[in-house]
C-alpha cells in the first residue's frame, strides 16, 4: 500500500472539515443589516438633504432645465 494515502485521506477530511465549520459559521454571521447600518443610511440621506435645502439646488435646477424645457415646446 502506498504510505501516503492514509496522509491524503486525513488531509482531506481535515481540510472539509475545516471548510464546513467556516461556512456553518459565516451563514449565521451575515444575516443582513445592523441598527448602525441603517442609522448611517439615514444620517447620509438627511445630510444629502441638507446639503440640497443650504445651496439651493431645486432653484439652481429648475433655472438651468426651463430654457431647454421651452426649446421642446
């Protein structure tokens, strides 16, 4: 018998193993977003507002679209 199957066969059993623990384990590690997750997404989006209400940019827009709005006219 060659001496290194017994060496093969427990190097694979190890290395699945190894390899199904750390699946196990990371499919109960990500089960989606966390209340700093979403408190982020919603500072970002209340300061994107902020930013639009400070520089004015609903005006700015609406002045730059009219002309080429009256063009499709």
């Amino acid at each position: 018998m060659n001496p290194l199957i017994p060496l093969y066969v427990t190097t694979s059993l190890f290395l699945q193993d190894r390899v199904e623990t750390y699946l196990e384990k990371r499919k109960d590690f990500d089960r989606g977003a966390s209340f700093f997750e979403y408190a982020a997404l919603i500072a970002v989006i209340a300061g994107m507002i902020g930013v639009w209400h400070k520089f004015n940019l609903a005006d700015k827009i609406t002045k730059k679209l009219e002309p080429l709005l009256d063009k499709l006219k």
